[in-house]
C-alpha cells in the first residue's frame, strides 16, 4: 500500500467513526488527564513552596526537579515496573500492565514540569501582589492563591506543557502499560505497533489527532492570554 492510499485510508478511519482507533484515543486522553489531574496539585504547591521559602535541601529538591524534566520516559517505565512487578515492593497490588499503572506513570512524567514552570512563575512575579495580601490580613493560603492567580498564565503553560508530555510519550506507557489492545493501547503505542507492522493508515490517523490535540491546547492557551496571547 502506498502512503498516499494510507493517508485516505487514515481519514476513512478518522470519520467513519471506527471503534479501535477512537477508542485507542479515549485510553490516551484518560490517562493522560488523570495523571496530570493527580500530579497538578503537589506539583504547583511544590513549585510554589519551592519559590517562596528557604530551607535546607532546596537546592538539592530545585535541581532534582531540573534533572527530572530531562529523564528518559522509558527508565521512568522500568523502574515502575521493577516497583509494580511481582518481584517488586508493590506487586502485590497487581498494577502492572493496568490503566492505573499508566496514569501513575504519566503523573510521575508530568509532576516536575509542574513544579518548574510554578517555580519560574512564583520567582518571576512582582513579589507586592504577595506583600499586599499579607498586608491586608490574608493567611498563607489566601496569599499563596493571590500570588499563584497573578502567575496564573505560567502555570497553566506548565499544566500544557505536563499534558504534552503525557499524551506524547511512548516509553513509559509501553513498559507499565503493555500495549493491550482494548485495555492500555493509547496513542502513542498504538503508532508504533502499526508503523511496525507495515501497517501505516491507523498510524497516520493516530498522528493526526496528536497534532490536533496539540493545537487544541495551544490554541485553548492563546485565547486564555487574551488577544496578546492570540498575536
């Protein structure tokens, strides 16, 4: 088969509304969201305690968050699985190869982008919105949403950014997940499983709703900015 009957064949898939592929999508979108749902809080807070206050081991925590965001995904994959395996600490729980096991895996992928983009937003901030909610009686809590609401642009990039990552990555996924059709096959694996088979039009139409995603939150971002955003 040629690319270019591929291609038609992709978008045959795409609007026919074919069961697998759009399935193999909702896998991909759930774990993905659930794992950035899950990673977003302790990420933010981190990244805002991380920004806001010295303490001892900051800098150790500040770089070991820098040094995750560049982490292979696939050894992120296998030390889960050695964790999750049933020689492992945690086999007992039977996670591997789940859903479950993917979205701890996407969380743990997303968290540091959570805390850096928060960390460089919070430390990049003009530090009297903070100052004036202490002056006027706010709690550490009220101050702390004052400040995160003033950085509130950056943040979200780094929840984009974590989203991304998740949806996108292959090699973690592959390695907890299995690549069981119907159970833990998303976007990524699925792709690579056709493409490695020959078979390229379910890849193509795979790849195409990567990129439509990642225009989508792009997009989503740029209107949130407002028109100086849409520029």
């Amino acid at each position: 088969m040629s690319l270019l009957d591929a291609t038609g064949d992709a978008f045959r898939l795409l609007f026919g509304g074919d069961r697998e592929l759009w399935g193999i999508v909702f896998i991909s979108l759930k774990v993905a969201l659930l794992g950035l749902a899950i990673a977003a809080p302790p990420g933010v807070l981190l990244g805002y305690l991380l920004a806001m206050h010295r303490f001892p081991g900051r800098r150790a925590l500040v770089v070991l968050t820098q040094s995750l965001l560049a982490f292979p995904t696939v050894v992120v994959g296998l030390v889960l699985y050695m964790l999750l395996s049933r020689q492992g600490p945690f086999g007992s729980f039977a996670l591997l190869f789940t859903q479950d096991a993917m979205i701890l895996g996407q969380a743990i992928l997303a968290f540091p982008i959570l805390v850096a983009y928060t960390l460089s937003a919070v430390q990049g901030a003009d530090p009297r919105a903070h100052e004036t909610a202490v002056s006027l009686g706010a709690g550490p809590l009220r101050a702390a949403l004052t400040t995160l609401n003033e950085t509130r642009f950056a943040v979200f990039a780094g929840v984009i950014n974590g989203f991304g990552r998740a949806i996108s990555e292959v090699g973690c996924a592959l390695m907890i997940g299995g690549n069981i059709a119907g159970l833990t096959r998303n976007i990524t694996t699925a792709i690579a499983l056709e493409t490695s088979k020959g078979e390229f039009a379910q890849g193509i139409a795979l790849g195409a709703v990567l990129v439509v995603l990642a225009l989508g939150v792009n997009l989503a971002m740029a209107m949130l900015q407002g028109e100086g955003g849409m520029k």
